[in-house]
C-alpha cells in the first residue's frame, strides 16, 4: 500500500497558487503553481501529476517540499535562489523583450539576436539567445491576422462587461426573462466552395509533393452556433446570406428549447439582423462583437479546424464537399466535450456564469 501523502497545503495558501495562477506568464514558476495545484486538488498521484506536466517524480516532490514547508514565496523564488551567475539579460531588456514576444516580432531567433545586439549591446549566440526566449515560455506560433481598426479598448471592454451587455439586452427585449433559462450562443457563418485549399502535409524529405488543383467558383455558407458551458451546437446550410436567411437560422436556435430566451452573439455583418429585425424570435436576443474583432468569437477556430479537414482535396462537386463537411461537423453535435474545448474555460465562460 502507498505511503499517505503528508498535508501539502500546511501554511493555507491555496487562495493565493489560485490567483496567482490567473495571471503567472509561461515559464517555471507557471509550472510548479500547476504541479501545486494539481496535488491540492488530491485526485493525481505523484507519477500522474509528473506525467501530466514532463517532470520527473523527484522533481515534483522537490517542488511539493518546498511549498509545503515555505509557501508560494520560496515555490516561486527557489530558481532564484539557487542561481548561479547573474542572467546577462537584465531586467530591463527582459521586460521589453516580453512586450516584442507578445507582439510576434520576431520570426526567427536570429531576429531577436539583432535586435538585442542594436537596442541593448547585447552580443550573443544564437543558443543562448533560444534559451532566453525560452524561459521566458515564447515558442513558434502561426500569427493571426488583425485589422488596423480593431480597436483593443472595446475588445476590452467587451471581454470585462459581456454578462452586463447581455442582462441589459435580455431586460429590454424580454419581459418575463427571470421565469426562463437563459443559454448563450456564439455564431458565425463561413463560405466553403470549391476554390483549392493547400495547407502543409508531412511529406518525405527530398520529394516534391503535388496535388490536383481544379478551380471552380461554386460555395455554400455553413452557419454555426455553439453554446457556450453547454456543449450544444446548432449547423445550417445555404446558399446565400442575407437577413431572411439569418432569421432562419435564428429560428433554428430558438426551437431547440422554445421555453428559453437564447442570446446569440455574432459580429456586426450587413446581412446580421438587429433585435427587432424581420423575422428575429421572440426569445432570441442579439448582441453584437465589436467590429475588425474575429478572435473574440470561439467559432473562428471551428472554421479553421474544418477548413483542415477539407483541404489538399480535389471534390466532385459542390455535393461531395458539403457531405464531407457534414462528416467531420457531426463529431461535434455527438461529442459535446468537442464544443467545450472550443469554448474554453476563459473569460467568454466567467461572463456567462455571471449572467
């Protein structure tokens, strides 16, 4: 039988790994405030909470050690502590090269080198400047694009305010709101046609890959709505988009469960109806995201992901791509958990516990 684990949480600090949590950048001490947490939590073992985070199990009773008998303060300092040399960095050129990671301004660790060379006479080698930009938890990510109107004040605010946006929406629309259950919605649509997408396939090296490309300009629009903390999901197909379509779209929604008052939020397309637009139910209540801000609604990265599932093909016709697309949609109205990963557990979550 297993030795009992000895009290973790001895100084009564679990507040505090929580909070901290929230806001602690990638790096070490990310690492050791989620080790800490998992084995609050208790459900993990000590080889379970090593396999879920790469670490070694001496490694993760090292760290358990140090905050059982010293807290988050020695937890999160401990690197510091036991450093060696002083990192040539400094604190200034690290706070500055925090804000070029969080912009993606460098493609290549050569790019960050020069960079460091010219602002800070920082000449380094390139293997000393990769592991900087490793501790600092910075990896290759695709960079997505943003409009230059995309204003970062309403995307703010609509990230802080959403669940007050949504009570004050719901009040004026619906009268006999509080007798009801509220579901929220995020919806977009997306045009799918026949036009050749290519994105990257692992090939054998030395060989040139080569796929079949016949463009024809023929689409149909899939419409999407998943609801967000409730797995359920809600797919249409036209041939157009315009506001009556919209509307039936809406109504789709809205008889998934009648009782309820259904707020869908969506961006501010021409062919998006208002509230008291034609057609709109009386139980749906519309809010719109802030212009130029497509990464504030999850369903952007259904369209992506179905977009991979689609491409390096050649179709038939309009029929055999849309009855792919209906193939790999249905994982996600049979497997709810499938819209929860979408969805998250962020900010769009809290504010909807809120409501």
């Amino acid at each position: 039988m297993a030795r009992p684990r000895a009290k973790l949480d001895r100084l009564g600090q679990r507040e505090l790994v929580i909070e901290r949590l929230k806001t602690e950048p990638a790096g070490i001490n990310r690492e050791r405030l989620n080790a800490v947490r998992l084995g609050m939590e208790g459900e993990l073992g000590l080889g379970e909470i090593a396999r879920q985070t790469g670490r070694s199990r001496a490694t993760i009773q090292t760290w358990f050690d140090l905050y059982r008998q010293h807290g988050i303060g020695r937890l999160c300092g401990h690197s510091a502590a036991k450093a060696g040399r002083k990192c040539a960095l400094g604190a200034r050129a690290e706070k500055e090269l925090r804000k070029k990671l969080a912009k993606g301004s460098f493609r290549r660790v050569d790019d960050a080198r020069g960079w460091l060379k010219s602002r800070f006479g920082l000449d380094k080698p390139q293997s000393t400047v990769r592991r900087w930009l490793g501790k600092l938890g910075a990896g290759l990510k695709v960079v997505r694009p943003r409009h230059p109107k995309s204003d970062p004040g309403a995307r703010s605010a609509f990230r802080s305010q959403l669940a007050r946006r949504i009570l004050a929406a719901v009040k004026a629309k619906v009268t006999d709101h509080r007798n009801r259950p509220l579901r929220l919605w995020v919806a977009d649509e997306a045009r799918f046609g026949l036009k050749p997408s290519h994105r990257r396939a692992w090939v054998t090296r030395g060989v040139r890959a080569h796929k079949s490309s016949l463009c024809r300009y023929e689409w149909q629009y899939v419409w999407a709505a998943l609801q967000v903390g409730g797995g359920g999901s809600e797919f249409f197909y036209s041939n157009k988009a315009d506001q009556a379509v919209s509307a039936v779209f809406l109504r789709q929604i809205s008889q998934r469960d009648p009782r309820a008052v259904h707020v869908v939020i969506w961006d501010g397309a021409g062919f998006h109806p208002d509230n008291d637009g034609p057609g709109v139910p009386d139980n749906v209540v519309l809010v719109r995201q802030p212009p130029y801000s497509p990464e504030l609604n999850p369903v952007e990265k259904l369209w992506d992901m179905l977009r991979d599932g689609l491409c390096n093909r050649t179709w038939r016709g309009l029929d055999d791509l849309m009855n792919a697309a209906t193939r790999w949609l249905s994982a996600f109205w049979n497997e709810p958990r499938r819209i929860l990963s979408l969805i998250g557990d962020g900010w769009m979550l809290r504010q909807a516990n809120a409501c």
